[in-house]
C-alpha cells in the first residue's frame, strides 16, 4: 500500500497535466493556460474582457506564473510533464503553492459557474463546466453526489476548496476529491 500514494498522486497530476495542455503538444506554455481559461469562459457565454473572464484570465495567469518560477527546472519557459508532476508533488507546492495557483482559480471559477448568484453550485451548474459536461450522467452525478460533502445539494466554496486539496494532495484513492476532474 505505500506504492499507492504516490502513484495515485502521479495520475492525477498526469490528468491535470492532459487537462492543461490545451494544445496537446506534451508541454505547457503560457498559452495553453490562456486557451484553457478562454474556452472555460467560453463555456459560460463570458467574454474574457468581462470583469469575470478578466478575473478567470489573471488567476490561470497566476498560477502559470507560479508553476513557471518554480517549477521549471532547466529555464527554458515551458514546463515538461515530469516538471509539472514533480513540482505538485513537492514540498513548495503542499506548503503554499496550493493558495496561490488552485485555489485562486477555484474561487474565480465559482463566480463564473454561479450564474444565479446564490454564492453555490449547484449540480446543474456543476454540470455546465467544460470537462465536467462532457462526462457521462451518472458519472457527473457520483463525481457532484461525492464533492457535495455536507449533503445539501451544493457546492460551496468550502467544498471546492477542500475538493481540490484532495486531488492535490491526497494519498487516499478513495478520497472525493480525487473526481473532481472526472474519474481517474
């Protein structure tokens, strides 16, 4: 069982790394994390010049920004998958790296996909987000069922946090986090 953590951490950075890759040339850019913050908004009718899209820009933006000053170890400003997986991996990104690269995207996207502006998600919003939307019915259900924790229907924002913390850091295969891209 002590193989399981960190080959479970390696394939969920492994999908992350696919899901960043919005070209899907085998490293990420600067680019690919603009793409991948313009189609999220395009999935919610959002211009990225609006004061949401402008919000979703500047926190892909950031955590580029991170993930390049840290994470990429021969300077040539792309980062390779085993640099990305790596980096996750790392003491730099458990201890602080998480609040300034996920988490800021986290909280931006919640604005964005409450589009009844309730301060929640809920599943059919939920249901919206790219990724997300292209998973079966049943599958979008378990994934939404398990990140709802407090059983109320709802995601908040504390959910989404606390989701996104197990994919990134969690060694437990059966955490609920571990969906909130999808199945692994």
């Amino acid at each position: 069982m002590t193989g399981a953590g960190p080959d479970i951490l390696s394939r969920k950075f492994d999908k992350r790394f696919t899901l960043f890759d919005a070209d899907g040339d085998g490293v990420l850019t600067k680019d690919d994390f603009e793409a991948s913050a313009v189609r999220f908004l395009a999935a919610f009718g959002l211009a990225p010049d609006s004061a949401k899209g402008r919000d979703v820009l500047a926190a892909y933006a950031s955590m580029w920004n991170a993930l390049i000053h840290s994470a990429d170890d021969d300077s040539d400003g792309q980062l390779t998958r085993d640099e990305f997986i790596s980096y996750l991996a790392g003491q730099e990104f458990r201890t602080h790296g998480y609040a300034v690269t996920a988490g800021r995207i986290a909280e931006s996207i919640l604005t964005v996909c409450d589009t009844d502006g309730d301060g929640r998600i809920s599943y059919e919003e939920f249901a919206a987000i790219p990724g997300i939307s292209a998973l079966p019915d049943d599958e979008r259900r378990e994934v939404f069922d398990r990140l709802d924790t407090d059983a109320s229907g709802h995601l908040d924002i504390s959910e989404i946090h606390a989701a996104q913390r197990d994919f990134y850091r969690s060694t437990n295969p059966d955490a609920p986090g571990n969906l909130i891209f999808g199945r692994l």
